[in-house]
C-alpha cells in the first residue's frame, strides 16, 4: 500500500462488519439453546454446546462459500466479500469448540489416545448407515485449522500468493468431508427429515451459486479478436466509469483497464499482496488501490508508490473511434508505458 493511503484495519466498516457478525452469532446461540432446552429438557450441557457449536459452524461455513459465487452475481456483495477472513477464522473457533467438546465426551474416556480413538472406533467402511464418520469431521477440522493458522500475511508472503491460494482452496475438501460428517452422523443418530433436509438445501445452494457465478464470469468474457498491430478492440471509452477499470480477458491474460484524469492504462488484474481483483478496485489520490486491502499501483507504470516496491506487468493501450484498445502481451512488471488520452467530444 502506498505512503499516502491509510492502511485497511479495524476500520469503522471492519468493526461495523464484526460486531454485525458477533451480534448474529450470539442471536444465533440464544435462540438455538432456548429451542433445544425447551423441545429436549434433559439435554445434558456439554451435549448443548457440540450441538450448538456445531450447527452454527456448518451455517457459517455455509455463508462463507455463499459469500464468494454471490458477490459475483451481485456486486453489493463484494463489501462480505473483502472482509471473509475474519469470518472464516471465527468460524474456525467454533468448530475447534465443538471438536474439542466432542473428542472430550465421546473419546477421552477410554484407555485409547482421544485422536487414535475418533480414527479406530468405528471400522465399517463397508456400511453406509455405520459408516465412520467421525474420522470426516477430524479432516475438517485440520484443514480448517490449517487455513485459519495461516491466514496472516505473514504466511502469505513466505508461502508465496500461489501456494497460499492452493491451501486455502483445500476449505472445498474440508467442505464436502464436513457434509459427509453430518449427513452420515445424522443417519445413525436422531434422523429426522427436517435435519436431512437441511443438509440438501445447504449442498444445493452452495452448487447452484457457484454454478451460476460460473456462467455469468464465462459470459462476462468476450471473446476479443485481434487488429492490427497486435491490439485487441475491449469497448468503448464511455463503457469505463472514472477512476473504476473494466476487467478483459485475453488469451490468457486478466487486464485490468482503468479510466482517469482523461487517461486510459492498463495494468494485470492481480494484487501482489493476495491476488486481489485489482480492476474491482478504483483509483484513489492517482493510485489504483486493490479493494482487498488497499494495495496501491500507479496507472501509468503498475508500480507501487515509494518506498513500497510491488509491481505488476503493464499493457500498450490506444484509443480508436471512441474503442479502448489493447495488446494482451505483458510488459515486464513496473514497465512505464504512455496512457492513452481521452479525446474531449466537440
């Protein structure tokens, strides 16, 4: 980030954005302890706590892949969006909460190891209602773990962006194992159709948004053929709101085109901090900033103002009859290269 922007913390969105998300989640608790008290009065406190911990780790999880396909689908979203970090940890905590409670009750009180005994317990891999569930759970919570343990840039940057990304994708595969942990534990303990039902709209819901965001980001990119010169017509000049870009993708590559000050430049659509989407940001004090957390680039040049020193590759860009045009082959990262100006309308 640059030296004239003021670093993304707790801003007053952020904390807005975290008490609005305390303040649901202790709702969330209230009314489900209250239910469960009232419809099962015997239920014993540690038996409270895995099922409530539990249920509102799996709705939050829930939330956090819905936010993702839906911000694409309706960019009044993208504030979720930006600021899903904070809820993937939390959410972490609490399914940590109900692991621990869990293994506590059910595992700590033989003569076997707690983790030994939630993998050996339950050997029928060949029956689907006695299938062991409880192993899909713990690789859950591991890969859960793991993301939230290196959610801070500081792994980030020694990990590298793309490694990072890799690992944190694996919250697919803690996904499905988590569904797996509790359609199979439904099966064999307290099936009801209500909670089996549940389960089907949450897998429904998160496949149907992805899917939908899939096709509208395929529709979303044109396909672009190539004038003279190597440059590639992207649309017109007034298609590009000031200070905002419009995001083409050619032969490869995510470009980023921004609008301002009677200029046009265009930089590669990915942050160097996170690989944030550089073309969703805007341009602030001259500066694009990255929408993710205020990463700053220069237009003209695509690198970060001093002392910062990231860079990303720049494109040759011109303006035809009122087209945006560009050469889809990079320039090497902080390459300088002249804007194209923006002829005034008689």
């Amino acid at each position: 980030m640059s030296v004239g922007y003021k670093p993304v913390l707790w801003n007053r969105q952020k904390r807005r954005y975290d008490l609005i998300m305390a303040a649901l989640m202790a709702l969330y608790v209230l009314v489900f302890v209250l239910v469960t008290i009232r419809t099962n009065p015997s239920v014993t406190a540690e038996t409270l706590i895995i099922r409530t911990s539990g249920s509102l780790a799996i709705l939050m999880l829930h939330v956090i892949l819905l936010i993702g396909p839906l911000s694409r689908i309706w960019p009044k979203l993208l504030p979720l969006l930006y600021n899903r970090r904070h809820l993937g940890v939390t959410m972490c905590m609490v399914a940590l909460i109900h692991g621990v409670f869990a293994i506590f009750q059910f595992h700590a009180l033989g003569d076997t190891q707690p983790i030994v005994s939630v993998l050996v317990s339950n050997t029928h891999f060949g029956d689907l209602t006695r299938f062991p569930f409880q192993p899909l759970g713990l690789l859950a919570l591991l890969i859960l773990f793991l993301m939230a343990a290196t959610s801070h840039d500081f792994w980030l940057h020694n990990l590298s962006p793309y490694f990072w990304k890799s690992l944190h994708m694996m919250v697919y595969v803690a996904y499905a194992a988590l569904i797996g942990h509790v359609a199979l534990g439904v099966l064999q303990y307290e099936f009801t159709a209500a909670r089996f039902g549940l389960i089907t709209v949450g897998v429904i819901s998160v496949s149907a948004a992805h899917i939908m965001a899939g096709f509208r980001e395929r529709r979303r990119r044109k396909v672009l053929f190539r004038d003279t010169g190597g440059m590639i017509p992207v649309c017109p000049v007034d298609a590009i709101a000031n200070d905002r870009a419009t995001i083409a993708h050619i032969d490869g590559e995510e470009i980023a085109i921004f609008k301002y000050d009677g200029r046009i430049s265009a930089v590669h659509n990915l942050c160097k901090h996170q690989n944030g989407p550089l073309g969703e940001g805007r341009v602030i004090d001259g500066c694009i900033t990255c929408p993710w957390h205020g990463y700053q680039y220069q237009p003209a040049n695509g690198q970060s103002p001093p002392p910062f020193t990231e860079k990303v590759a720049t494109y040759r860009v011109m303006i035809r009859d009122g087209v945006v045009h560009v050469d889809p082959a990079p320039l090497p990262e902080g390459t300088p290269v002249e804007p194209a100006i923006i002829q005034q309308k008689a």
